[in-house]
C-alpha cells in the first residue's frame, strides 16, 4: 500500500487516544496550486469530548464554532486560536461523540520551501521551525477554516497511510495549555515520536 494512500473512514471511528498515538508517522497530503505538500505526523493530543474540560465540547455544549466535533469521525475540525492561528484537527469516533486528535506538529517531506515561503522565514529552517506547533503547522501547509467539516479524504487535503511508528517509539506526557482544565490537565494524551527534532515546545515529559 502507497504511503500515499488516504486512511480508511474506520481508522477514525476508534477511542480517540488510540486514533492519537496511531497518526504518528502518517502524512498530511496538501495540494495546492499543482503543487503537493507532504508532512509527516510526528505530535498529537487527544481530546474526550464532553467529560473533559480541555475540550470545546466540555459538558456537551453544541456551538457554531464546534459543531464539526459532533460529526462522524473521518473529517477535519479547523478552529482559530488567539484570532490568528488555524488549527488541524481528526474527528474522531462515532456521529455525536464530539472526539478529536490535535495535530500538533509534523516533519516536512515534500515541499520544504514552498512550506518556508508560507512561514515567512528569512534564513534556513530549523527541526520545528516549519510546522512545529499547530499554528505553524497550519500556516506552512496553508490549512484554514475553508476545511472545517472537510473529508480527511478530500483531494486537496488528505491523512495519508505515512510511515507508522512502532508502540516503543511513542512517548506520552500531558496537554499543552491546559491548565485550566482542572484534572484534566494532568491526563497523559500527547503523543510524540520519541526523539523527534521537529515535535514542538515544552518537550514532551514521559508520563509516570
């Protein structure tokens, strides 16, 4: 099978920390302007839906900014943080079971300097400068709001078989910038490849 090939729709319709620690390795397929734009998933967070007060959907709250969550898994849930940045997201799980993978940070495989010119940067990139957060990740492979509620199949926007990485490669630690999260904070639901340059900032701490 391609490492091209796009996940099936029963990859996503799984518990969403096991969806999670299954992207890493897998590619994001970007077309754009005939060109393509490949990355390599190499960080995640999972986010439970209802019962966890990290996520947009605590308490089951259905808005127009969240609705996506809500859908089938299998389709893209792009949301805007701080007024400026886009961020990729998995749904996952069943229609109603508002589940979702953050896609925190991923490795350039194709299209490099079509990625740094995106970013804007002025000198030679380093690991994590291209898509190392899930802004950054977002601007280098030009993903917006127009993919909200988008098939992870879709032409111009695709998760893709990649490169899986092995269960001992996996390290896991708590969420970025959830504090106010109460205990939720605390949960082991990012996910990282072990040793990855290009996995974004604090590093990951290994759960205990």
């Amino acid at each position: 099978m391609s490492r091209l090939t796009a996940l099936p729709l029963k990859f996503y319709l799984r518990p969403c920390e096991e969806v999670a620690a299954d992207l890493l390795g897998r590619y994001i397929c970007r077309r754009l302007n005939g060109s393509r734009l490949v990355a390599r998933i190499v960080e995640t967070e999972a986010y439970l839906g209802e019962g966890d007060r990290a996520s947009h959907a605590w308490h089951g709250r259905v808005t127009r900014r969240n609705a996506t969550l809500f859908e089938r898994g299998g389709c893209a849930y792009v949301f805007l943080i701080y007024g400026m940045y886009d961020c990729l997201n998995a749904v996952t799980g069943g229609a109603g079971e508002p589940t979702a993978v953050l896609i925190r940070a991923a490795e350039p495989i194709q299209g490099a300097a079509e990625m740094e010119k995106r970013r804007r940067l002025r000198r030679a990139a380093r690991p994590g400068d291209l898509a190392g957060g899930p802004g950054k990740l977002c601007q280098a492979l030009a993903i917006d709001r127009a993919f909200d509620g988008a098939p992870l199949r879709h032409a111009d926007l695709r998760l893709t078989e990649g490169e899986p990485v092995d269960a001992r490669e996996v390290v896991s630690g708590p969420r970025v910038g959830v504090d106010y999260a109460g205990d939720a904070a605390a949960w082991p639901l990012r996910f990282a490849v072990a040793g990855n340059l290009h996995v974004s900032k604090p590093p990951v701490a290994r759960n205990a």
